[in-house]
C-alpha cells in the first residue's frame, strides 16, 4: 500500500490563491450585480396602487403630490418614510405601504371620518371616530349635522366618549346635543339645539352620563307642570347635590308685583 505524499508548500500556496481570488471574484461580481440593481430604471418606481378609503383623495392626485416626495427604487426605498409621506395628504389617518416587484408599490389608506368639529366657536380642526384631532378642509364635509367639542389638548377622545353617552339620552325628547364642553377645571357643559344650556358639572364621563339620564327622565315631569314641552327649555344646573334647577321660557318664578 502506497501512502500519499502530502502536497508541495507551492501547490498549496496556488491552490490557497485560487480560492482567494475566486472567492473575491464572486464578492465583485456580488457587488456589481447590487449596483447595477440600485441604479437601473427597471427598478425605479413606475407605479402606485391605490386602495382602501379614497373619498377625500383622488389616486390621481396621491400621485401627483406625494410620488415625487418618494426617495429610492424598489430597493432602496424606506417603507416607513413612504408611509409618512402619504399620512401627510389631507383626510389620510394610516397608510399602509408594501413593495410589488419589480417597480410598484402598493398603498392602503385609512381616512379620518369626520364626527365633530373640536375647538372653540369658528375652529375648523375636527374629531374622527377614534377621537383624535386633525386638520383637513372642513368645507368637504356636511357640517349642518357636526356637533362641536371641546376641551383641554389631549383629552378629545373622552369629550367624544361622553358625547356619544349624553346625545341618545336626548333624542326621545327630540333634542339634540350641538355642543359638549370639558373646561380646564374638569366641568362639563353641553348646548342643545334649541340653543338650551345645560351645566353638567364635575365627575367622571360614568357620573356625569349618570346625571344627564336621570334630568333627561324627569324633564318632561318637571315642564309637563307648567304646560310646557322640553324644548321649553332654556337652561339647566345639574350641580346641585339632590336634584337641580332648570329656566323654561315663558315661565317665571318671581312674584309679580302690585300696581300702585
């Protein structure tokens, strides 16, 4: 049996260098093939798709505005950076962004659903139906039938929260709420349509939602004695301890006094 020889020092050395070079042969060739990706046009954005909540934006104008705000091609391109810049176009809450090769993106977007103006009389910011604040152009909505909110930034969602627990109170009665109030101190106010103010007081949205129900199931008692019908009202105190004091119009309380 013959034993192998091992290989010369040389033999090994060239075989060592062929490795090396083919090896960085391939990193080139690697890294060659990546640039020619980064820059070809074959792979620079040449499409949006557009799905999902549109009613405020047409795709054209998305197009328009926001494709050229797109940095890099299919590759290089930042999804989250692309996502911001389409949550920057009017009336878009979230937008989710996906790559489609070789050259397109796909967008889904979320609009805000306008339910009320937030702000003081005039204001033209507005609460979605998450209950957080925005700018848009309010002239694209129906804003006959938009209550407006108010209150302490930040503290939007829980004006709308007791919104949407005192408005159904009133409706049997055929009032509506057109304005709810959070001041700086923690007291509520609502206006109804019939320009009626109601001072709700302190408490959380639980107590004060409490207190609303149960002036709104005596209220029609309370006018029905003075022949009077709910849109008779003209203001309510709900702060009072054990019950509360209401003005009617047309009623008074005050004894008239002799003519002389």
């Amino acid at each position: 049996m013959t034993a192998s020889l091992p290989a010369p020092v040389d033999v090994k050395l060239m075989n060592i260098t062929a490795t090396v070079l083919f090896l960085g042969f391939g990193v080139l060739l690697v890294v060659a093939g990546v640039r020619w990706a980064l820059n070809h046009q074959l792979f620079a954005i040449a499409g949006i798709t557009v799905t999902g909540d549109t009613a405020h934006n047409s795709v054209a104008t998305l197009r328009a505005n926001v494709a050229p705000r797109l940095a890099g091609n299919f590759f290089t391109l930042d999804l989250k950076q692309a996502q911001g810049v389409f949550e920057t176009a009017p009336w878009v809450r979230k937008a989710v962004v996906r790559k489609q090769f070789p050259n397109r993106l796909k967008v889904q977007l979320q609009e805000h659903q306008a339910v009320a103006f937030w702000g003081a009389e005039g204001e033209t910011r507005m609460v979605n139906s998450f209950g957080e604040v925005f700018e848009a152009n309010a002239g694209e909505v129906e804003t006959e039938n938009l209550p407006r909110l108010a209150g302490p930034d930040g503290e939007s969602a829980q004006v709308l929260g007791l919104y949407r627990s005192v408005a159904p109170l009133f409706e049997p009665l055929d009032l509506s709420v057109e304005e709810l109030t959070l001041t700086g101190r923690g007291s509520w106010s609502l206006q109804l349509d019939t320009g009626a103010v109601v001072e709700l007081g302190r408490g959380t949205p639980q107590e004060v939602a409490a207190r609303a129900q149960r002036f709104v199931q005596t209220l029609t008692q309370v006018t029905g004695k003075y022949a009077r019908r709910p849109e008779a009202l003209v203001s309510a105190d709900l702060r009072h301890e054990n019950g509360y004091a209401i003005r009617l119009r047309g009623v008074t309380t005050t004894e008239a006094q002799p003519k002389r």
